[in-house]
C-alpha cells in the first residue's frame, strides 16, 4: 500500500530528472547498430564518442628473469550513461561519460592475488582522464596504454607493484562474432569485437622495491557498441602449439546457455575458424564461494570442440582471483588466470587461460547512488594463500 502511494511521487521524480539531464547530454547521440558499416582500423582503437560502452582489455601470462610466474589483467572502461539509472537517479547527473579501469595481479608463484580499481567522472577534482579519438592513447591517472610503433605500451601500479610492459602482436588482428564480421550479437545488444589473440610481451615489473625483467604471451580484446549488463562465461585461451581458443557463453538469470554464444579458432598461421554454441561444449567441475562476498563461482572446467577434437580442462592458478568492482563498474566479478592441459587432434596439449566470470552476484541491481558514490573506488586489495 505504501509501495503504491509513493510510486506516481517517484515516476513524477524520475521525469522531472530525466528532463535535467537532458540538458546535459554529450553532443554526440548514442549509436546502436553497428552491422551495416565495414571495421575501419586503425579508428577502431580510438575512443568511440558514440558508445555506449567500450573498453581495452588485456591479459597475459609472464614470466620473470628469477623464474617468478604471474598473470595480468589491465582494462580502461568508458560508459555513456544517457540511459542509465540508480533507483531514480539519472546516473548523468553524476557525469556522462563515466570512465574506470581495472589492474590485476596473479602472482603464481606466491600464491598472491591484488587488485585495484579506479573511477573518474571527468570533473577537475577527479582523476585525470584523456581517451584520444584521433590517436591509440588512453589515460588514467598514471594508468595508461598506447599504441608506438605498432607496440602496445602499458604501464600501470597498485600497492606495492609497478607494471610495465609492452607488447607486439605476433599474429595478425582477428574479427570475432557470428560470421567473423567483428559484430558481435549479446543478449541485449550489439558490439564491434576484435582481438589480438596472440601478443609477445616483455617489460619490468617491480614488487616491493625490487625490479625484474620479465617476458610472456598476453591477449588484448577490444569492444565497443551498446549493450545492457548480462551474465556470460568467457574464455581465452593460449595452447602451446601457438593456436588460440576463445568461446564465450551468455547465461540467462535462471543459469541457461543462451544460443547468441560464439567462439573463434585462431590456428598457428593465424587463420581463423569461428564456431557457433552448437559446436562447443562447457562443463563445470567445481564450485568456489569468494571469502568477503560469498558468492558462488564454478571453478574448473572441461572444455570440448568436437569439431577440431579438443578435450582439455581448464583450472584456476588461484581458487581466489574475485574482484570487488562496486565502486566503478558496479560489479563483482571472478577473472583469474588458469592453467590448460588436455588432448587436441589426439595429442597431448597443454597452455594458459584467463577466464571471466560475470554475473554470478546481482547486487548491482539494487545498488543506490550512495552506495556508488562512497563503495571506495581506490581500495587496494591483496590476499595470500
């Protein structure tokens, strides 16, 4: 009854807060279909003005000179928030775009995971950002990532740690989506997806004072488009005889595979094959519930393509690679760096993975503005195990 009394207050709220906005809106409108135009690179690296979301993300697998293992995952962020809403609050009042960027570290040998997250609004009391639409350059804070000379150069830190590292792609650029067109259906929207399956890496990276040399393999995705939130599975995965894997799995809220789900064969020439959900098959071996959020993950997992006879499983290096995202991107999510052994055209094959978990907890659901605003966007976060 109370419910009922104040929902016409709310609605008259909302329009009164939608009209602010609206005042308020990039100059740019939103774009939402991006089926009908050819990929244009090197422009597709630049920020995309008319996103409503985009990102850089990178992963990999390194290697120090003193035989110290780690993985990584460092990812920029950019939301328009035209649409989007906390409770009743327009979230452009806060600012539109929003930006973020996520820094990781799974230190394999130690059994040490860290994490940082970052959030900036644009304001001049916030942290400084510059997404460049005219050049490969992002921005934030000290984070950044940038194309020279062909070379993805990254630099980033969290407590403790000092992560540079550039990377050269050893294989050519891959369109992924259902007809490898780079457009990529989800479940609530469309994107532009492409990758660098394949990147030889090499940089510094220093723990506590001391500075080592390390060399790897990391994989960098790029997406933009306009999309709502969903739940999906993601894999990207390294074998040793220099052929990549990534499959994906959108999921419904009751948990059911959504059939929009694809992947991509990259073979060691850098021809791709791409696959439709029909022709993979993911199986859960595990389950792990995070120590601060309790929330529950599958962990490991058998991984089948018939089609090219691949039978591996995959493991986490880390039972514990959760990271609390609240404060920027609204969101916890699992993404961790595993290990890969198993059988491939009926010979042994091992590699590496990361794998992405997103959706397992729903809290952003009801998250309020206050509890965005104030969820300590800059915590720092390690764990030994």
């Amino acid at each position: 009854m109370i419910n009922d009394f104040f929902k016409p207050l709310e609605n008259f709220a909302s329009s009164a807060l939608d009209g602010i906005t609206g005042m308020f809106a990039p100059e740019k409108p939103l774009r939402t279909e991006y089926a009908s135009d050819e990929l244009r690179l090197p422009d597709a690296f630049f920020a995309q003005p008319d996103a409503q979301t985009e990102w850089w993300y990178y992963t990999g697998h390194c290697e120090t000179a003193s035989g110290r293992k780690f993985g990584f995952e460092l990812v920029f962020f950019k939301r328009r928030t035209d649409l989007d809403k906390l409770s009743i609050v327009p979230m452009s009042l806060l600012a539109n775009p929003i930006y973020a960027a996520h820094f990781a570290v799974t230190d394999i040998t130690r059994g040490l995971f860290q994490y940082d997250h970052i959030r900036s609004f644009g304001g001049a009391l916030d942290i400084p950002v510059a997404m460049s639409e005219r050049l490969f350059d992002v921005q934030m804070g000290d984070w950044s990532v940038r194309e020279v000379g062909g070379k993805h150069v990254l630099h980033a830190t969290l407590d403790g740690v000092v992560f540079d590292a550039i990377l050269e792609p050893a294989k050519p650029l891959i369109l992924n989506g259902d007809d490898g067109n780079g457009v990529s259906r989800k479940m609530k929207g469309v994107s532009r997806h492409f990758s660098y399956t394949r990147m030889n890496a090499g940089g510094t990276i220093t723990t506590m004072g001391r500075t080592e040399n390390f060399t790897g393999s990391a994989w960098m995705d790029r997406e933009y488009g306009a999309w709502e939130q969903t739940n999906w599975d993601w894999f990207s995965i390294q074998f040793d005889d220099r052929t990549e894997l990534m499959i994906y799995q959108f999921r419904t809220d009751g948990g059911e595979a959504n059939g929009d789900s694809t992947g991509t064969f990259v073979d060691a020439d850098g021809n791709c094959r791409y696959l439709t959900r029909a022709e993979f098959e993911i199986e859960t071996l595990g389950k792990w519930k995070g120590y601060s959020t309790g929330v529950e993950y599958p962990s490991g997992w058998r991984v089948r393509v018939p089609c090219l006879d691949i039978d591996i499983e995959v493991k986490p290096m880390l039972k514990d690679q959760e990271l609390d995202t609240r404060g920027t991107t609204m969101v916890v999510y699992w993404e961790g760096a595993c290990s890969v052994a198993g059988r491939k055209a009926s010979g042994d094959i091992t590699g590496n993975a990361y794998v992405e978990l997103v959706g397992y907890d729903r809290t952003h659901e009801e998250l309020d503005v206050m509890t965005f605003l104030f969820k300590d966007p800059l915590r720092r976060v390690s764990r030994m195990f």
